[in-house]
C-alpha cells in the first residue's frame, strides 16, 4: 500500500493542481518532503499573499488552485484571501497542517482550531476524521469548490497522517453546469418581447460562466443598453462596444434612477445590488420589470427585488438569443470620449491612466486597487477582451498586488499591469519579492498620493469631518522597498516622465515597479456627490 501522501500528490496530479501556493510550518513538513519534481512550489511570504496568488492564478485559469498553510498560525493571516475567494466565488482548495493526532487532545503548541476560523467563509470545512480519508476529503472537497457558485474549501490535516498507509480515492468524473430553469426563462422571454427599452446588468458571473460572446450577441439581438454591476470585480462587457453605458453607482436611490427610463431590466450573473453607501430608496422604479439571472443561489435569496432564476449564465444568454424577438438596431449612439487630461503638475490618475492606455498592449490583463482613482481608471482604461479585469470583491485591501502576480504566473503571453494605491499596497507587499523570485513580470504602477484619499472623501461625502486619525501616509519610499524586495524600481514624479517610463516597463521582460506621484483624491465617493443625498454620520 501507500502512504497517504503519495496518494495525495498523485490525485493532486490527476485533478491537474501540480502547483502548490503557500507558507510552510513544522506541521506541513511531513506533506511538502520530497515534492515530485513535476510539481511547483510558489512561496508567499505572508499567507495572504500565498492565497492572494493562488486567487489570481485560480481566476485566470477558471480552475481551482491548491493552497498549503501552517495551521491556525497562518489561517488568520491567510483569511481576507479566503474571503475574497467566498464573495469573488474563486475554486481554492485550501489545506492547514495540523499538531499530531495522537496528542491533539491535551493543546499542544500550535494546535489549530482554524476550521471554525474558516468556516463562515468557505463552502466547506474539514478535518478529516482519519489520516485514510485525507486523499478523500481532498477530493470531495475539490468538487464543492467547483460547484457554482465556486468558492474555496478548507481542509485541515494532521501531521501524522502523511506516513499512514491508505487506497487511492476513485478520482471519478463530476459535472457542475445547472441548466436553469426553462418555463421560467419563457417568462423572461415574453417580458423582453412586449420591452419597449430593456437594459442589461452585467455582473461577474458572465465570465465564470465563460458568457461573453453569448451576452454581446444577446444585448446585440435586443439593442439593449449595458451597464456593469456596481463595484464591479470584473469587467464582462466590451467598454467601447456602442451599446455599453458605464458602471452602476453602488447605493439604491441612485441606481435606481440610473435605470427608471427602462421598462424591463434584466440582471445577468450579479448580486441584486451591491450596495455601499446607504441611501434608501427603491431598488428599481415601481413598473420596471426586474429580472434576475444568477449562479449563486444566496444572491437568488437574498435579492431584494425581481424575479431571481438560478442557472448557468452562458446557457440562459443562450436561451434569452434563441428565443426572444430581435429588435431593430437603433441609430448607434457612440460613446462620448472624455476629454484627454491634460500633463498637469502634480500628475492626475486621469492622466495617468489616459497614458497607459495608449502604451498598453490590447491584451493586458488589469489588477486594480485604487480605491479613490478607480473611477478614473474605469473612465480611461478601455479593454475590450474577456479576463482582462480584476478588483477587489469585497472591499478588503490586500488583494491587487498577490492577484497580479497569480494572474501573471497563469498567463505568460499577457502582461499584467497592477494599478495600486500606496496604501493599498502596504497591505501584501510580500507579493513583489514573489513576482522577483517567480519572474512575473507585473509592471505594478503605485499612485502615490501620500494619504488614504478614498477615506478622506467618504469623511466629505458623509460629513463625517476632517478631524480624524490615521489618515496620512508620509515617509514610504516604495522604490527602497520595492529594490529591497528583488525589484527593478522608479519614481515619476514629472509628467513629461511618465511616458518613457512606462514604454520602459512594458519593453522590459522583467517586474517592474513604477510609484508615480500623483494629486490627491478628489471629493467623489464611489462617484458619487452630494447630490445623492447621501447618509450622515455625524
Ligand atoms: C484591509 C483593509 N484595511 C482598511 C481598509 C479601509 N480602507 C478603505 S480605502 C482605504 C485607503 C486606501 O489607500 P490607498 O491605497 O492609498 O488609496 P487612496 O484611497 O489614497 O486612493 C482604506 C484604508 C480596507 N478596506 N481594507
């Protein structure tokens, strides 16, 4: 017979997770031994950043990833990667060496208890309750996490097991796709047929779902106007398509005036609605129609409004294309190009972003992480191809510059820019040392305006006040640490620098850090003003 460790690498071997993200402990020693050469370590030298690339290569590849941490001792650290894995809805099959069985009941030092840590964050939490079903618990776990909505999956694993002896598991086929509903769909189908101006919601799940071209050809087919989903963590629609109208703002008064003129709205793959800031109203104009295309059966749930559908979004753009009327194509409005930002001293992320978007390839895949020049990034930044943008799913900071390294290891033809704020950047800055010893060539741009702008303008937005703590980020020198870290480093603090700095970047092979200057941010919130009556904590 053998050991549950060999049988562990030949079904992570079958199950195609040959490489391995995370930080080793005493308790995963007896697992990581010896690796098989056809396997890869990537090493994070915070769990965050160890999870936070195993998020970004899982995203890009559609897959799930396989993560190794060190019980409770790099649980917690590695948790807001595991949270952004629940709400990004990212396969990751995360496993925690464990203290030895045959002495776990008397606590002994670094006994772990970070399966109920987990817990409310993953679709599944196990210790398995013998060291033979460990290869098991891999296995079934590595469904749930591919099961729509996927998710991570957290296993915990005793140290003692590896040695034990165990039979392989049958490593037998499953198939995930949900087909939704068909009486249902018809519903939705006569709906948009009596629509006299439908409009489409675009959220995440388009791309999970592999959705892209069907979705074009269906809001084609319809001559339906496209918004993305609020905050949304990726694009799923071209940007400079005829019919696309720009990003939903994220508070309920004002997304649902950004839809009255519509009759019928139908909400493809995204939550109904990600709201953050509180401004009561009605989540859609009284005698819109609302309709709800999800993957994820707890935003079927929890949507607040409409007619929720639980299936796979490809199939039901599908359906929607086959089945409904077309309409005629109107006079194509083309979008309005905003005005190009002026080489101002200090250097505006409009600028900034207007620039790299002429220096970019077409094929760049984005990581962004600016919370206050988002919206800047957003206007500028044209990307017209599928997996090319990726944000933070759920407002915990940390997630752009791991990301960017896992979306690069998954995608060597494709360069990464990772668009991060200074103190965003703080939160994993581990992750440039692994873009170093991995040869990721990330070209990560750090907008350094020397303070938490994004803060400061929801202080404004909320009158809230100035007179707060903690606000202000003076003395970081990025390009110290980044050069300390293994990194080929700049500042730019010219715009007349700006230019060449980048074509540098972009013509280098290597990683690359560019910290650039830039003004503060402005007094928008999530580009929103006070004109949306916003609430008032003061
Ligand atoms: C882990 C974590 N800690 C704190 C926050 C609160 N927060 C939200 S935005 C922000 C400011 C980020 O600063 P920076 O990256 O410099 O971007 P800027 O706001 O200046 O554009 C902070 C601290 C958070 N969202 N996540």
């Amino acid at each position: 017979m053998s050991t549950v460790r060999e049988i562990t690498y030949q079904l992570l071997r079958e199950l195609g997770m040959t490489v391995i993200f995370g930080n080793p402990g005493s308790t995963e020693l007896p697992f990581l031994r010896d690796m098989p050469s056809d396997f890869k370590y990537i090493l994070g030298l915070h769990e965050r950043v160890a999870t936070g690339m195993a998020l970004g290569y899982a995203m890009a590849k559609g897959k799930a990833a396989f993560v190794n941490l060190h019980s409770i001792a790099s649980s917690g650290n590695g948790l807001s990667a595991l949270v952004d894995a629940w709400y990004g809805h990212v396969p990751l099959v995360v496993t925690t060496g464990q203290q030895d069985r045959r002495q776990l009941l008397a606590e002994p030092f670094l006994a772990s208890r970070a399966l109920e840590t987990a817990k409310p964050y993953v679709k599944w939490a196990c210790e398995p309750p013998r060291a033979e079903d460990v290869p098991r618990a891999i296995l079934r776990g590595y469904h749930v996490a591919l099961q729509p909505p996927m998710g991570p999956v957290f296993i915990s694993i005793p140290m003692d097991d590896w040695t034990r002896e165990c039979l392989p598991p049958d490593c037998r086929e499953v198939h995930y796709k949900v087909s939704p509903d068909r009486v249902a769909l018809d519903g939705v189908v006569q709906a948009l047929d009596s629509s006299r101006n439908p409009a489409i919601v675009v959220g995440a799940q388009i791309e999970e779902d592999g959705g892209w071209k069907e979705v074009i050809a269906l809001a084609e087919h319809l001559q339906a106007d496209v918004y993305q989903q609020p905050i949304a963590p990726r694009w799923t629609f071209p940007r400079k398509h005829p019919l696309f109208r720009g990003g939903l703002l994220p508070a309920q008064q004002p997304l649902a005036n950004q839809l009255a003129a519509y009759d019928t709205v139908l909400v493809l793959g995204a939550p109904i609605f990600l709201y953050y800031a509180y401004v009561p109203g009605h989540t859609i104009r009284p005698g819109t129609k609302l309709f709800h295309l999800t993957n994820s059966p707890q935003d079927a749930s929890a949507a607040l409004a409409g007619t929720s559908i639980v299936g796979n979004l490809a199939d039901a753009a599908r359906y929607f294309l086959s089945h409904c009327q077309s309409r005629p194509r109107g006079t194509p409005t083309s979008r309005t190009e905003p005005a190009k930002p002026r080489p101002d001293y200090p250097i505006t992320p409009a600028y900034l972003f207007s620039l790299l978007n002429e220096v970019m390839p077409q094929s760049a895949i984005i990581a962004e992480e600016c919370p206050s020049s988002k919206g800047d990034l957003d206007q500028f930044l044209q990307s017209d191809e599928p997996g090319s943008f990726y944000s933070v799913p759920n407002g915990i900071l940390g997630f752009g510059l791991p990301a960017a390294v896992g979306l690069q290891l998954a995608n060597p033809s494709r360069r990464v820019v990772c668009s991060v704020g200074d103190g965003s950047a703080q939160y994993s800055i581990q992750a440039l040392w692994s873009a170093a010893q991995y040869e990721a060539p990330v070209i990560f741009i750090v907008l350094r305006n020397g303070d938490y702008s994004a803060l400061k303008s929801f202080c404004d937005f909320t009158e809230v006040g100035r007179n707060v703590s903690g606000m202000d980020l003076p003395g970081i020198d990025m390009v110290k640490i980044a050069q300390g870290y293994g990194l080929a480093a700049q500042e730019v603090d010219r715009p007349e620098d700006l230019e060449p700095g980048l074509r540098e970047a972009f013509a280098s092979p290597k990683p690359r850090l560019i910290t650039v200057n830039v003004t503060k941010g402005g007094e928008k919130c999530m580009g929103m003003d006070h004109s949306v009556n916003p609430p008032r904590y003061r």
